[in-house]
C-alpha cells in the first residue's frame, strides 16, 4: 500500500477517537475509558512492555434502564449509540490490537399490566447492536473493515445481582481485509498474525461473547475492594472454516475510585491477529 493510504488510514483512526471522545458526552449514553500501563510475560517468555487504552461503556442491563430514564419509557423500542476505542500494544511479542467503531442499539421492550395499568415490562428485554469500523494491529500491517450485527438479551427479573450485569450476546461480522504495507516483518510469538483470513478477501463470522464482573467486595473505611472478571468470546470464519477463541480473567485490587492494580490472564488475542498465544500482566489502571 502506498505512503499516502497509510498516512491516510492512521489519520482517519486518530479522527475516529477524537470523535469519539467529542461524540461521548454528547450521546444518549455516557462513556467511560481506562488507560493502563504495565509488564507482560508473552507467549515466548519475554517480558514486554504494555499499553492499553479503551473508552467506551461496558453497559449492564440495570444500567440500560437506568439511562433511559423513566419518562423516555413510552415505546416498545429505544435507541442510542455509542462510540467504542480499544488500543493494545507493547513490545517484544506483547498481544497487539487496535479496535475503532460505533455501536448504535435498538432496545426492544414487551408490555405487561400492573395494578391495571399497561406499561413496558423491564424484567426481560432484548438489545439489537449494529456496528461499523475497522480492525488492526497496532502496527497497521493488515487493517479489517468491519460491520457487525447483533442480539443481546438482559435479564433483569428475579435473577441473582451478579446474573443481571451479565453479558451474553450472539454477532454476525463481515467486512474485508486488506494489507496496508507492502513491506510487512514477520513476527513471532503473540504479536504474530495467526488468522485464517487472506488480505484482499472479505469476511465473514459468527461471534459469541459472554462478560461477567462481580461488585466490588471486601470494601472498607480503608480499603477501596476488589473485583473479579471474566470474559469469553469464539468467532467461526464462516468464509474460510476456522474457529478463534479468547478468554480472559482479571482481578482488579482498586488503589482509589478511578485507579486500580490489575492482574489479568489472556488465552488468545482475539480479533484481528486470533493468535492462539497466552499471557499474563500487572498493570496501573487509571479511569476517567
């Protein structure tokens, strides 16, 4: 690819997060971001560097209604969108990825009677998330514009606290790949691009993610507590019959409301390298 499309490509993605940061506050949904920086073990047992940034709200179901608000309840179908940045990089063969889109949802919503009265069931409702942007390496070596289109149902009933910020939802992708150097470096270990899918070809997958987190326990007058995450996620390359996987556990040890030590475990990079590799990190996280 030509000097002028990468320059091109990177400018566009910067133009992308500064929209989103402009874009955030002014949505129906407020977003919110984290920056983190720390040590890794790679796939290949060196110790690397790493950087994190991401902006962009892990909604639950609770806080969907919460959001809405209880006057904009009138209708069986709700709307909003929301910018998503995630940025990972590092040094030796450190996980890399970069992630730029915006997300808009159709929130579905049946009717139920109480005392009477006909108004919006929440105990069970259904999100409807369609989402355009691209996907990278941080170096911009094979760069994947993407679309996605989705369904995500929330439980908010009688489920236990901890079922009700659960995330479960099911993801067509489709898109293409293309090379956006004409000189690429091989590389190895975790930063090494394993996907199935050539450049110069389209895409197309089925994605499952599932996301859990617990409320923060162990809190104090001194001690601000601790959370336990997890997440899963497996995409099936239905345009060339591969199947990725990526797992992930954090546990988070908060220093301050807005400032936490992480120590988080990766099986698998995930989209766009879907290198098989594992991980390990400590890192500051700052919120904000």
């Amino acid at each position: 690819m030509t000097t002028a499309r990468v320059w091109w490509l990177r400018n566009t993605v910067c133009a992308a997060m500064c929209a989103s940061c402009l874009l955030g506050p002014a949505a129906a949904w407020s977003a919110d971001g984290e920056l983190s920086l720390g040590t890794a073990r790679t796939w290949l047992g060196h110790r690397a560097l790493l950087l994190a940034a991401e902006y962009g709200k892990k909604w639950n179901g609770q806080e969907l209604l919460n959001e809405i608000g209880s006057g904009e309840r009138d209708s069986h179908w709700l709307f909003y969108f929301a910018p998503e940045t995630e940025i990972r990089t590092g040094d030796n063969d450190a996980f890399q990825g970069v992630t730029v889109k915006l997300t808009g949802s159709a929130l579905r919503m049946r009717e139920t009677v109480v005392d009477g009265v006909t108004t919006l069931d929440t105990r069970m409702f259904m999100a409807f998330p369609i989402s355009a942007g691209i996907e990278s390496d941080a170096e911009f070596h094979n760069v994947a514009a993407i679309t996605e289109a989705g369904v995500v149902p929330w439980f908010q009933g009688m489920a236990p606290a901890l079922l009700k910020s659960a995330f479960v939802g099911v993801f067509i992708q489709a898109g293409e790949k293309f090379s956006a150097h004409d000189d690429t470096a091989a590389v190895a270990g975790g930063a090494a691009d394993q996907s199935e899918e050539p450049v110069d070809d389209g895409i197309l997958r089925f994605k499952a993610s599932a996301r859990l987190a617990t409320p923060k326990f162990l809190v104090s007058k001194y001690f601000p507590g601790i959370t336990v995450s997890g997440t899963a996620d497996y995409w099936h390359d239905l345009a060339h019959t591969a199947d990725y996987r990526r797992v992930t556990a954090k546990l988070r040890l908060f220093l301050a409301d807005n400032e936490s030590f992480d120590w988080t475990y990766e099986k698998g990079a995930g989209a766009p390298t879907f290198n098989k590799g594992e991980q390990f990190s400590a890192s500051l996280t700052l919120a904000f």
